[in-house]
C-alpha cells in the first residue's frame, strides 16, 4: 500500500472538479451522479488523475464507466421509447472509494474496483 491520505485524494477532488468546500464527499460520493462528472470532462478528470497519483490504469475503460458525449435526434427519441435503449446506457459507477483505492493500490483493477462500488449501493 502506498501513503495516500483520504484527505489528499478529496483536496485533489475538489480541486479539480472545482467542488465546494461545503459539499460533503465520502467513499459512496459519485463522480457522475454526485459531482457531474461526465462526457469528455469525465475523461479528462479520470487521466488527471491516473497522472496526479501515479497510478497504473491497468484494465480502466472510459466506455465501463461513462456514456461519450452527444446524442443525434433519432437517439433521443429511442431513449425515450426504448426501456433495452436505455439500458444500454447504464453503467457503474465510480466512487471516490473507488478511486481511493485504485490511489493505494498504485493500479486500477476493475473488478476489484466495481465489487467496491456494488458493496457501497447494497
């Protein structure tokens, strides 16, 4: 394990995301529901911070964990109609304990990382 405080990982957070300090973050915050972390700020976010604390990305894939950005009409309108359409949109999602982890391991397993996330939503 490698000497990563909670405290940093969440002063990184906020910083990045340019989140209040009012706002609470703990291990089940997520990043796309809870701070709005989407689209291509998610993938910037998620390669700030591979690189902020060295850590191998090992088996992360943007398309896991995040929708791309932008939708053409016709999508729209499926999403609407189509309960399989919008399912094929739901994804996992990132925790702050997840990403924590991910920081003390020095690695991003996603299977590891996902059963965190799933154990957090029970």
């Amino acid at each position: 394990m490698r000497d990563i405080t909670w405290e940093k990982l969440e002063a990184w957070v906020r910083k990045e995301n340019c989140t209040s300090p009012k706002k609470l973050l703990t291990r089940d915050t997520q990043l796309n529901d809870d701070l709005d972390v989407t689209g291509d700020d998610a993938d910037d976010f998620m390669e700030h911070f591979f690189e902020e604390f060295s850590i191998d990305c090992g088996d992360y894939n943007f398309d896991h964990y995040f929708v791309v950005e932008g939708f053409s009409p016709l999508e729209i309108f499926l999403l609407m109609i189509s309960k399989k359409k919008r399912a094929s949109y739901d994804r996992p999602p990132i925790t702050l304990g997840m990403l924590y982890q991910a920081a003390l391991d020095g690695r991003w397993d996603c299977a590891r990382l996902d059963s965190l996330s799933s154990l957090s939503q029970a």
